[in-house]
C-alpha cells in the first residue's frame, strides 16, 4: 500500500520509518528526521530549525523511545522500565548483640 506521506503528520512519517526499519534498526535522529523531510517532500529553508522542531515533536509523543546517544526507537520495541521504590527493598531486622 503507498502511503500519501505528504498527508501525514512528521511524526507519523517517523513512526512509519521506524517501523519499516524494525525492532532491531533505531536511527539516529538527525537521520531519521531527514529521511521524514525526504518523504514529504518538504522544502527546508532552515535544516537545523527544522531538525529542531521535528525532534521535539517526536520527544513528545510516547510512541518514541530514546535508546541512546541520539537514537531512536519505537516504545513498543522495549520492555517498559521497572522502577524500584524504597518500600520494596528488603529490610533486615536488627539482632540483639
């Protein structure tokens, strides 16, 4: 099915590129961001703007997932984090000396 990606939101774009790539293929921002802007087409009279823009677009939406140094996935490609809070570590009680 041809996606009209001109139709479609740069975060949606980058969704679907992602998706495409596969759990084990997260880009790096900047690449992912260009290869939006490919795909819709869009002219860009400001790379680093609208690098900037569309970044923080995708650091919103929960969809995303920072992996690491500047890459991205998909959140449903991981596991979600277990947070430990204090009340759940193990006490040892005290014994009398």
């Amino acid at each position: 099915m041809e996606e009209n990606f001109a139709q479609m939101s740069e975060v949606d774009v980058a969704y679907q590129i992602l998706s495409e790539a596969g759990k084990d293929n997260p880009m790096y921002f900047k690449k992912l961001i260009r290869e939006v802007i490919a795909r819709k087409g869009k002219t860009v009279q400001n790379e680093a703007a609208a690098i900037s823009e569309i970044y923080t677009m995708i650091n919103m939406d929960s969809r995303f997932q920072h992996v690491s140094d500047g890459q991205w996935g998909l959140t449903d490609w991981y596991p979600p984090e277990t947070k430990r809070s204090r009340s759940s570590t193990t006490k040892i009680p005290k014994t009398a000396s």
